[in-house]
C-alpha cells in the first residue's frame, strides 16, 4: 500500500507543478473546477444522492456556482465566498462533535449534505484562483509560488501525521470517525508544516518581522485541514465505505486527494491577504 502511495504521488507531483505554472488564471481556474468537479462526483454518491439524473443536476449546481464566481474573484468581493467557506469549517467542528447528526441515509440527510458539499468546495476554489492569478491586494506577483507553498504545507502536514502517528501513536483523536488517526500523528503534522513554513516564507521573501506569523498560519492552516480529513472520514463512515472512489491506487478517489486541501484554502487566503502578503 505504502509502495502504492509513493508511486501515485511521484506521478501526480509534475502534473500539479504543470497546472500551477503552466496555465494562466482562467485555464487554472477551468481546469482545478473541473478536478473539484470530479472530487464532488464523489461526494454526491457519499451524501446518498440516488440515481445518475441527481447525480448530475448535483453537479452541474457546482459547476454554476464557479463560473458565478469566477466574476466575484475579480473583484474586492472575492473574501465573501472564502468567509463563508471558513465559517463553514467552523460550523463542520460541531458536526463532528455531532457525529451521529445526518447518519440516517433519507433524502433530507442526502439533501443536507449536497448543500453541505457547496460550502467545501466553491470557498476553497475560489480562494486558490484568487491566490494563483494575485487577484487580492496588495500585488505580491508570486501568486503561483504562494499556491506551492499551501501545496507544500498540506504535503508535509501530511506525511508528519502519517510518520509521527506510525512511530509513536498512542492516543487516538476522533476513534469514532476515524480510528487511524492519533494526537501524536497531529503533533508530527504541526512540526513539519511549521518548518516548511519557516523555510518557505524566507524563501518568499516574507519580511524577517512576519515570519513567526506565516509559520503561525502554516500552524493554523494545518488544523483546518485536518478538519476537513476528519469531515470527510465521517461522510465516508456514513456512506459505509472506505474510500471516496478508487481513481488513483493507494490513495482513494479524488476527494481523498483534496479533503484536507478544500478546508486549507479559505483559512490560508485570508491569512496571507490579513498580512499584507
């Protein structure tokens, strides 16, 4: 499985680098909403929607919604949908806490849920259009650098949970959702995201006097991500099933890839533009 893992992700590593630097804002913006569209073809069949004409009509509501908003990012309004995006995630902590609220598998649960799936994916697409084309001011010009960067923090957020959880977990974090993950696991994840994001920001050039604060939003965007794992985890538990979908081998379907990044993207945005950065 782990060698699975390593081969997914080698392949997959030159194609996100491709479609960061390669394309321009509006092919971006297309080709990462078609992704997201794929990854929430996923989460229709999670949230219980029966049948392929839902299915779809579901779909195409998403795809509506960003090209709306594709004029919004050009605009001072862009930080509306991100705020409601992180306003979401918040929301999504008592859901957890809640763990048994809409497990029953009834249309007004499915319903829920489709709605549910708006507020994690169109915030978080909107925010990484607006960061990859410096769409918010002030200008920065590294727009694309700074979409790597949040890539690099989730990866190694990622791979310090796995590590850290392998070597020394103990303690479980949400047994109930998802028994495989622990605190030692989260304590790995903060470690290495708080060094890619020392190291990262000084390569930015982030001003010496803001560096503890970028490492603080690396910090603070690793524990939203890590929600929108642990959100998932409970969709999947509710769905009875142990992966999204099965496209890429050894590491789920497609909204296994982007779970932690979707609750990432408005925390990281907004923090990045309340810096000046």
């Amino acid at each position: 499985m782990l060698k699975q893992r390593v081969i997914t992700a080698l392949v997959l590593a030159p194609l996100i680098v491709a479609l960061i630097f390669l394309t321009k804002a509006s092919v971006f913006a297309t080709l990462l909403g078609l992704v997201f569209l794929l990854g929430m073809w996923e989460w229709t069949r999670l949230a219980g929607v029966r049948g392929y004409p839902l299915r779809i009509l579901s779909l195409l509501g998403y795809a509506v919604l960003f090209v709306l908003l594709w004029q919004v990012c050009k605009t001072p309004w862009w930080g509306l949908p991100v705020l409601a995006g992180m306003a979401w995630w918040l929301l999504a902590l008592y859901w957890l806490a809640h763990h048994r609220f809409g497990a029953e598998p009834t249309g007004g649960h499915a319903l829920l849920k489709v709605v549910a799936g708006a507020f994690v994916v169109v915030p978080a697409w909107c925010a990484v259009v607006v960061m990859h084309g410096d769409m918010a001011e002030p200008r920065t010009g590294y727009g694309h650098w700074w979409v790597l960067f949040l890539a690099c923090i989730v990866i190694a957020a990622d791979i310090g949970a796995f590590s850290a959880g392998r070597r020394w977990g103990r303690h479980k974090l949400a047994p109930v959702i998802s028994p495989g993950k622990t605190r030692e696991g989260v304590y790995g994840a903060l470690v290495c995201s708080g060094i890619v994001g020392l190291v990262g920001g000084a390569l930015l050039k982030v001003p010496l006097d803001r560096l503890p604060a970028i490492v603080a939003l690396a910090l603070v965007t690793v524990l939203f991500s890590i929600v929108g794992d642990l959100f998932e985890s409970l969709m999947k538990r509710h769905a009875g099933v142990k992966d999204s979908g099965a496209l890429f081998p050894g590491h789920g379907g497609m909204f296994d890839r982007v779970d932690s990044l979707v609750a990432a993207l408005p925390v990281f945005v907004l923090g990045k533009y309340l810096l000046g950065l």
